[in-house]
C-alpha cells in the first residue's frame, strides 16, 4: 500500500530530465512544493544514492520579468495555497504590497517606472496569479509607458551597431 502511495506521488509530480556526463538527473516537483532530485547511471539505471536528496524550499526569490504589456515580478519558493496571498497598491507610500493572511510573508516593492514617468499608481491595472509554488504579480502598462517605450525602441533603431569582429581588442 504505502508503495502505490509513494509511485502515485511520483506520478502526480512535475518531472523534469536532463542527461549529463552518462548520468540522467530527474528532478521532481511535488503538488504540496516539496522537491526531490535523483541522479541515475544511465547505463545501469542504477539509483547514484549520493545524489538522492530532499531539496530544502529556500527563502522566497524575487525578481522582476517583464513582458511586452506589463511589468511582472515573480516570488518563488513560496508554498502557501493561492487565496492565502493578497496583492494591494499603497498609494501613500506608491509601492505594491504582497502579504499573506497567514502572516507567514511581507514584502514592499515600488515600480520605479511609474515614478519616472511620474504616473500614478492604479490598482485596477494589478492583478495576480500563482502556480508551482511562484506567486506572479503584473500590473498592465499605462499608454503612456508603452508610448515611452515604442520611442526608444524607434531611438534605439538608430544607433550604429557595433558586431564582435569590429574592434581590435588586445590582450596584453
């Protein structure tokens, strides 16, 4: 019984593989976040037991990613179900907060785009999604930044490109 448990588990896990130096590398991302990462020889399809390990969820990462119409930052590594998050603008402060009602994570962030372009902040244009253990919050572009934006790229445009066979670059 616990067998059929366990193979479940791996079956309803999110596996990624890669083969590297005649070793295959699998990596498992559970339903409930946890993670596993097993290392097999791959002529034998022995099981490296040095390499089988539980991976510790780490603290949350955060990054910024944008897309063509909005701006976007991810928060991984956090495990917490989707209705537990809670995603607001602070118009005093001008910063978007993200807390849960766990009170488990805080962070304070500000969208120094906006503040550029001196445009205030709308929390209309905020919305956010979470999947496989990564928050993603997006707040859409204004017309004006995406104006903004498609004039550099026009500015950009312009500029002489330099290729990497120009130049004598010498090492001394």
């Amino acid at each position: 019984m616990a067998v059929t448990g366990w193979l479940e588990s791996l079956r309803a896990a999110e596996k990624t593989a890669l083969l590297q130096d005649g070793r295959r590398k699998v990596h498992y991302l559970f339903p409930d976040g946890k993670e596993m990462a097993e290392e097999y020889d791959e002529k034998t399809s022995e099981l490296l037991e040095q390499s089988r390990s539980w991976i510790c969820l780490l603290q949350p990462i955060f990054m910024r990613k944008d897309t063509k119409m909005s701006f976007q930052w991810r928060i991984r590594n956090l495990t917490y179900p989707k209705d537990v998050y809670s995603v607001c603008v602070d118009q005093t402060e001008r910063c978007v907060v993200v807390r849960t009602s766990n009170k488990k994570y805080y962070k304070k962030f500000s969208i120094p785009d906006l503040d550029r372009y001196q445009l205030p902040l709308d929390d209309s244009l905020l919305s956010f999604a979470y999947a496989n253990c990564t928050l993603i919050i997006s707040y859409q572009k204004p017309k004006e930044v995406l104006l903004a934006e498609s004039e550099l790229q026009k500015e950009l445009k312009k500029v002489k490109m330099a290729h990497s066979s120009d130049g004598d670059c010498k090492t001394q």
